[in-house]
C-alpha cells in the first residue's frame, strides 16, 4: 500500500463539452404528478452511451469515447464537473479530465471510475473516506486511489467503495461500521485493505452497508450488515468477512441493493434475499427472507440491479422487468402502483443495460441513447 504522504495524481482541468440534450424534464422532488420520463440522446450522433451505473440521486454514464458524463444531485461534487453543492443538473454535464473510462460505480454521493490503465479515480463526499484520501471533506473532480493499477471492476455502496482486481482479490475502502470492508476491524478506512478469503472473484457489488462478490466457480460470497438477512446466509448477523450464500446455484452476477441482494443464475433465473418490505425480491410476499429465493417469471436474465427498496432485470431480447416500491414510478411510466412480482416495463426495448437507483431506474438502448424514469429528490 502507498503511505497516506503519498501526493494524489489530479487529471487535467479539461472539462468535456455538453454532449447531451433533455427531451422531457427530470423530475428532482418526485413529489407530486403521474411518473415522468426523461430521453437523453447524443449530439453530436457518433457519441453513445456504453454502460451507466446509478447513485442514491445520480448517474454516471460511460461514452463511446471513453469519456464521462454526470447528473443529478450534486451536493457533495458527486458529478465531478468541478462544481459542488448547486442544484440537480437536469442535463448530462462532463466528468473532468477522465478520457479513457472503462467502468463506473456510483454510492450515496459518491462516484468511482475505472480507467483503461487499470487505476481507479473517485470523486464526491469523502466524509467516510469513500475516496480513499485522506485529510478532505469532498471533492467535486476525480481523485486517484492510491495503490491500485490492475482493477477490472468496482463497486460503491453507500459510504464505501471497491476494486476487483485482474488478479481476483477485492480491495475495499471507505466506512466499514458493519464490516462492509472485509478485511479490517477498524471503523472506516481511507486506505485500500484486502478483502479476506475472497479469491478467484469475477464479479462485485456494494450496497447500504454490505458487499457481494462472484467467484469463478459462481458462489457468491457477502459480508457486512445482515440485519434484513441481505448476506443471505440463513442469518441475520452482521459479518466482518465473506460468508457463503446459502443454497443459491451457480451465478454469473450479483446487484446489492440498501438491505437487499438479487444474483442472475448461470442458467438465466433470477434469486433474491434479504428484505423484502416493498417486494424487492419479486417472489409475490412482503416477507424478507434469509436465504435466496427464486423469481418465477424470470428464465432468461442478461443482468439484475437492485436499488434502494425496487429491482429491475435485463431480460433476453432487450426487455427490462422491474419489481418493488414504485414511490416515484421507478418501476416504470404511467403508475405509482408497486408490484410484488417483475412486471415488464413497456416502451424500452431493446435495452442493453439497466441501472437502478434510490427511487429510479434508467437503460440504455442498443441505439447507444438512454431514458430514465422515476424521481430524483
């Protein structure tokens, strides 16, 4: 590990140009009226979006140019445009200096990036060291984390964040009240620590407070708060290391959300645990369950991505099904109404991402535009 004297590499103050325009308004009170939509296209049209990952009340897309663009709340410098504390950016603004993006992650009031040269950079509120430097309050432009050069993947819970690494290992930083870290006893860490006995992983999440990880052989692997049953370990104890989810087959990917997990199965079905409130796990009951139980109605899943009390999958064919509390309409245009089973989300195929964050949901299409629905408060 680098020593916390270690000065932290800035990228250049260029900042992109606005690339984008809003169609419809976005909602940022989701207080009142029937759920808008909001459609973000490219200007000029040889931009796209490749893959986008949603905050509490942002999002972070990826451009086919390797750059980056932002919006939403931006009270702690979440979007990393330079510029913290002002109003929701109802318009994608750029993310300064990064030129090479290949994943994104996006916490509480926080963002993470991965770039081509396996480096990590983050921006945003730093209050728990979720940027991995010390000594700041936030930072409303990318920050490097020191000590990483391989990572592939990344993942940002609420108040923490972490890197798989080419190697398989997972480094995590950031608040660890509930063990969300996984490899020290210490409150929160501005330092990358290991996670232990996470090796061969393949895939990653953060939630609330708690962190899932894939392995090679498909087990997944979570630890941290368990109060909801969210480790999905047939307990609800919180865990300070990786506990084996119980009774779950083989999967290719995990998505935690605020108290709850949902995995994509390697034969394409959908399973879920831990809290249940809002009927985020999609098995037609408000009851949580400890342990994984499998979605009917769901046989063919690309991805899931679970968010604060809703879930959405990616579904083969381009169709998104969401499920859960649909407060602000997260669930999809034209009704408030929750479903405790997935119901398909009309007018968004064919899709090839989908993100899910507090109280929205966004995709991008295989056109390279992206909508987005729900509120952002």
């Amino acid at each position: 590990m680098t020593s916390r004297a270690e000065t932290i590499r800035r990228p250049s103050l260029a900042v992109v140009a606005s690339l984008f325009t809003l169609v419809l308004t976005l909602p940022v009170d989701g207080s009142s009226g029937s759920p808008e939509t909001y459609d973000i296209g490219p200007n000029p049209k040889a931009t796209r979006f490749v893959s986008m990952a949603a905050g509490s009340n942002h999002v972070c897309a990826i451009l086919s140019t390797g750059k980056m663009a932002c919006w939403g709340s931006n009270l702690m410098g979440q979007l990393g445009n330079g510029i913290q504390g002002d109003a929701p950016a109802e318009k994608p603004v750029g993310v300064i200096g990064l030129s090479s993006a290949t994943a994104v992650a996006a916490g509480d009031v926080h963002t993470c990036a991965r770039v081509r040269n396996g480096t990590v950079w983050c921006w945003g509120s730093n209050r728990f060291d979720q940027l991995a430097t010390a000594g700041i309050a936030s930072s409303a432009e990318p920050l490097q984390v020191p000590g990483i050069t391989s990572a592939v993947r990344l993942a940002a819970g609420s108040f923490h964040s972490c890197a798989l690494l080419k190697s398989g290992r997972v480094l995590c930083w950031g608040f660890n009240k509930s063990g969300q870290l996984g490899g020290t006893s210490e409150p929160q860490s501005w330092h990358p620590v290991e996670v232990e006995k996470v090796e061969h992983a393949v895939a990653l999440s953060a939630g609330g407070s708690h962190t899932c990880a894939v392995t090679a052989t498909g087990v997944v692997q979570c630890w941290g708060a368990n109060g909801s049953g969210e480790l999905g370990n047939g307990t609800q104890e919180p865990a300070s290391g990786p506990v084996t989810v119980a009774g779950l087959p083989p999967a290719r990917s995990v998505s935690a959300g605020e108290n709850h997990t949902c995995a994509v199965l390697k034969d394409g079905r959908v399973g879920c645990w831990g809290g249940d409130r809002t009927g985020q796990l999609g098995n037609g009951t408000t009851t949580g369950s400890v342990k994984p139980v499998i979605i009917d109605g769901i046989a063919h899943a690309i991805d899931v991505t679970a968010g604060r009390f809703h879930t959405c999958a990616l579904l083969k064919g381009g169709r998104v099904a969401c499920w859960g509390s649909n407060s602000d309409g997260e669930l999809g245009p034209g009704s408030r109404n929750g479903s405790l089973n997935p119901m398909t989300v009309s007018g968004i195929s064919p899709a090839i991402a989908v993100a899910a964050g507090d109280r929205f949901s966004c995709v991008i299409f295989r056109n390279g535009t992206a909508k987005c629905w729900g509120g952002i408060r």
